[in-house]
C-alpha cells in the first residue's frame, strides 16, 4: 500500500468514527460509486476525502475539484493528500491551480503543499510562481518561512537561470542562506 495512502487511510478511520461507508469506500473499485460521493449532498469531509484521493491516484479527472479545495484546506494532512493525489492525476489544470494557490497572498499560510507540488510537476508555471513566492517571502519579519524554504529548494530542484536573482536576494536571509546557496549550486553556468 502507497504510504500516503496507509497515513490517509488511518487518519480517515479515525475521523469516520469506525463508520460502515468508510470501509465501503475504502474496499470499492466502481469509480462511479467513489465520483457519487462528490457530488451528493451531505457527505462528510473525509468521505469526499477519501473518494478524491483513490478517484485522483487511479488518474479520474471527477477527483480535480475536490483535491484543488483539499489542497487549499487549513489542515496539512489533507493538503499532503491531495497534493500526492493531485500529482498522480495527470490532469493539465493542475499546474495552474497549484500556480493560483502558491502565489495567493490571503492564503499564503496554506501554501507550503502548493509549492511542494508545483516542483513536483515541473509544469511551465513552477519557476515563475515559485519566484513570486519567494519574492514576496523576503520580508525582513515574513512569517512564512516555510513557505519560503520550500521555494528555495523547490527553485533549486529545478536549476532554472530564471531563479538565479530571487535566490541571491535569499541569501541574505539567515533560515535561507544555506538552502539558497544549494540551490544556486545547481543552477547550470553558461560556458
């Protein structure tokens, strides 16, 4: 079993409450059954959960929504789940709605699974987003400083020229400066 699978499982069990439609979701293979519990009304967050992330990880395209607002939710259990559903989904929107959430300043809190994701995808929208991230992250008294180091490792995976200003300017700030000067390191020199 996929281990973000087993920590998901294990969290939903708990908040089913021992429920008999968690194990029904969980033993299901009718993607119908599991894209049903998105859309009908009343259904409890970690059945939508758990029908999002098994409909994301098989690659249905019904589970898009609902992992987007997972991704967006202010609990990072469920941000990680669905930015590994997400990952696995294959589904081009996902880059510019991982894009619209990293670079969100009223949901900058939430960012840190967005960014994390967006290097995961490598999608023209990654290097752009994270430098405005970043950019933004400089602050002398920023709070966010996870959401920054995970822009400064992120840019650094990706070695793009591009991050190159953004990541000096990082260097000047202390719970960067070592993860920046990793990052630079990465970055190819022109010959």
């Amino acid at each position: 079993m996929d281990e973000e699978l087993r920590s998901l499982t294990e969290r939903l069990r708990t908040e089913s409450g021992g429920s008999t439609a968690y194990d029904r979701l969980l033993a299901t293979d009718d993607p119908d059954t599991l894209a049903g519990v998105l859309t009908a009304p009343g259904q409890p967050l970690w059945a939508r959960e758990l029908a999002a992330f098994r409909l994301g990880l098989a690659g249905d395209r019904r589970a898009f929504e609902a992992l987007v607002l997972l991704l967006n939710h202010r609990d990072p259990p469920r941000c990680a789940s669905a930015a590994h559903a997400l990952a696995r989904l294959g589904d081009p929107r996902t880059a510019r709605a991982a894009a619209a959430l990293a670079t969100n300043e009223l949901r900058v809190a939430y960012a840190l699974h967005p960014v994390r994701l967006l290097t995961a995808l490598r999608a023209p929208e990654t290097v752009p987003a994270l430098i405005t991230t970043l950019r933004r992250r400089l602050n002398p008294h920023d709070p966010y400083r996870r959401v920054a180091l995970a822009c400064v490792e992120g840019l650094g995976e990706l070695g793009d020229p591009r991050a190159e200003p953004v990541l000096n300017e990082a260097l000047a700030h202390p719970a960067l400066a070592e993860a920046a000067v990793h990052a630079l390191a990465r970055i190819p020199r022109p010959r």
